[in-house]
C-alpha cells in the first residue's frame, strides 16, 4: 500500500514467442491490460514508456508473475491450435467510450473462426453508420489477439487494416480457418 492506504498498481510484462512473432503480454491485478506485436527491443521499450505513462506505474519484467501465467497459457495454446476462446480477466483501464463498447461487443459477441464487417459492428453498438469509428477502434485496441480486432473485415470481402501488419491479419485469420494458409 501506499502511504494514503492505496494499493499501488502493479504492472507485469513478458515477451513471449509466437508463430507471428514475440508478443509483449502486461498485466494488472485487474487482468491482462497490453498485447503489443512485433516486440522486439525497441517496440517493446516503447510499450513500457507508454504503459508507465497511462498507469502511473513503472513495468516490471515478471515473466513468472502469478498475474501473467494465465494469459501466457492460453495464448501459447490459441497459437498451437488448441484454445479458440479467450477465458482470461482483463483490465480495460486503457480503453474508454465507443471504442471499448466496440471491443467489448467484439471479444463477446465475434467468435473464433468468424469475420464481421466494420459496419456490422458497428450496427451492433447501436451505431449504424460508424464503420470508420469502428476502425479506428480496432487501431486502439489494447489487447489484439485476445480481443479478436483480426476478424473485422470490409463488408466488400477486402481484409481492412491492422496495426499488427497485414501479414499478421492474414496468418491470425489462416490460424481461425477463416483464410487459406499463405503459400509462402
């Protein structure tokens, strides 16, 4: 506790292996908080400045935290095939407003193996006609993969965006059978 009778939060992070490539997963006491792609060193020191930022609390490298085994668990099963639903506590403290009402319809309501449409989406928020809010959403998720933002596409059949890259959209939807595997 702090000296006003506070919890301090507490921030733990990892870097785990994927077949996308190595995942930054940050936890709170309140749940996995942060899923950043691509992390190597510099992405990574860039998510922590901005995690220390927006929480108020330094991360700490706990690869072994009680509060990460959980989520390293299920995401090494997703990516081995074996897990298709994420039953995972999450902090959504970076995330407010229509974007994590977005997320949040997303996480419950697209299942693994499915695909839904910006627009869609948004028509299931209550907002006919945000599909441009909707990915802007997407772009601010915190926590992609275990917040499936992979399986929103153009309702014209085309992929749409992804902060993780288009290749990584492709091999994530390749994963759910959504799409071939890519031939190379």
């Amino acid at each position: 506790m702090d000296s006003h009778g506070q919890y301090e939060q507490q921030v733990v992070w990892t870097v785990t292996a994927t077949d996308i490539g190595p995942l930054l997963l940050a936890a709170t006491r309140d749940g996995l908080v942060n899923v950043v792609f691509h992390a190597t060193d510099a992405v990574r020191d860039r998510a922590l400045e901005r995690l220390a930022s927006r929480l108020g609390a330094e991360p700490v490298e706990d690869p072994g935290s009680p509060l990460l085994a959980e989520g390293i668990r299920q995401v090494v099963a997703y990516f081995a095939g074996e897990r298709r639903d994420f039953a995972l506590p999450l902090d959504w403290s970076l995330i407010a407003g229509f974007n994590r009402q977005v997320l949040r319809e997303l996480a419950s309501g697209v299942p693994y193996g499915t695909v839904v449409g910006y627009g869609d989406l948004a028509d299931r928020v209550g907002q006919p006609g945000a599909a441009q809010a909707v990915g802007a959403a997407m772009g601010a998720n915190p926590l992609p993969v275990v917040v499936p933002c992979h399986r929103v596409v153009e309702s014209d059949g085309g992929i749409g965006g992804f902060g993780g890259g288009l290749e990584t959209k492709r091999r994530l939807l390749a994963l759910e059978g959504v799409l071939p595997e890519p031939l190379f």
